[in-house]
C-alpha cells in the first residue's frame, strides 16, 4: 500500500503574487479535495486565468457526479 502524497508549503485555493512592479504575476491553483495543482505566470496570462474562477472551472472536473448513496 503506497502513502498519498503530501503538498506542503501551499494551501488550498488561488493564490496571486508578484504584483509589484517589476515583479511576474504568478497565480497558483491547489484543489483541497484532489491536489490537482496549476501555477500561469504573466501578467497576461495571470489575468485571464483569474478570470475563468478556477475553482469553480476545476470542481466540474474533480467531482463531477455526486458520490454514489450509502445503503
């Protein structure tokens, strides 16, 4: 039996950083339920990732059916 993997460092949710100027916008993504994790960096591309509401564009894929009822 394997152990599942652990993400540290990262907490659940979107996280924008690097907008200072200067600085690349970076925009991290970490699904709570699935671990899934997805990081743009861009100005560019920060703002149209942010814009898709990626836990929402995400949920559709990590849960897509209801769990199965018990019984």
């Amino acid at each position: 039996m394997t152990e599942p993997t652990v993400i540290t460092g990262i907490r659940p949710g979107l996280h924008v950083h690097g907008l200072d100027r200067g600085e690349t916008p970076t925009a991290d993504y970490l699904c709570g339920s699935c671990g899934a994790h997805k990081r743009v960096t861009g100005r560019t591309e920060v703002a149209a990732f942010t814009a898709t509401n990626p836990a929402t564009d995400h949920a559709q894929r990590c849960n897509p059916e209801p769990a199965p009822a018990a019984g």
